[in-house]
C-alpha cells in the first residue's frame, strides 16, 4: 500500500508542475485499480488543444523500467479516441528530474512488455521540451538527434 501512496504523490506533483506551465490537467486516481474495461491514463494533460496523455512510473537512476502491455495498450486506444500524444513519464529519484518518452519510442521486451533503459531516458524530453512543443515552438522530432 505505501508504494501505491508513493506513486500517488508522484502523479499529482507532475499534475501540479503540468498545471503551473498552462496545461489543464486531470488526474485519474482509479487508474491503477482493477477496471480493465475503461481506457484511460495517469494524466491528461491539455493545452490548446494538444492532449498529452501520460502513464507515470518512478525509477533510480540507471535501473531500467518495465511496463506491463495492457498499460501501453490503453494509453494507445486513449490517444487513438483522443487524437493526442502518449508519453511515459519518469521521476528519477535522486535527481527529482521528470523525463518523458513518448510511447512511439519504448522498447518490446521479448516477453512482450515494454522497457524503458539508461539510453532512452537519455534521449527522452524534458518538461520543458514538452512546453516548447505545445506552445508551437518547436516539434518533436525537433528534438530527437
């Protein structure tokens, strides 16, 4: 129960620091419960117009992360219906830095999960990337060498 608090806390700090760069934001707290049946992620964030929606997931620095299917599945048929862009949201703990990998760029494990490494946090965008972006400045691929 206390990493599910934990991962709680980190959900509504990325919503809060989303909500103070102009974004309007939505939390979905049942997100993580057993309701298979409804398609939506951690956070939707809006900002004229572009809809970021965003699974959230805490690691160490240099230790890599899993995410099971059905997670990135869901966060593919939410941005299908919603027509916006679908990211992986990282707090590395420590450095208390936010880094986000769109769902385009993570890796398939061979059991069919998906796996975010050292590399692809490396090349992963910051939240002011995603500022950058949404207020038309720059593109995504803009900031992939």
């Amino acid at each position: 129960m206390r990493n599910r608090r934990i991962g709680f806390a980190h959900e509504r700090e990325l919503a809060v620091k989303l909500w103070k760069k102009g974004f309007a934001v939505i939390r979905a707290p049942a997100s993580g419960s057993k309701t298979r049946r409804v398609m939506y992620p951690d956070i939707v964030a809006i900002r004229r117009g572009y809809v970021l929606a965003i699974e959230v997931k805490t690691t160490h620095e240099n230790k890599p992360i899993y995410i099971p299917c059905h997670q990135v599945e869901k966060l593919r048929e939410f941005i299908k219906r919603s027509g916006g862009e679908g990211f992986i949201a990282v707090k590395i703990i420590g450095s208390g830095e936010w880094r986000f990998i769109r769902i385009d760029d993570l890796i398939m494990t061979r059991k069919g999960n998906y796996k975010i490494d050292k590399e692809s946090l490396a090349k992963s965008y910051r939240l002011s990337d995603l500022v950058a972006i949404v207020a038309g400045n720059k593109k995504l691929d803009e900031f992939i060498d």
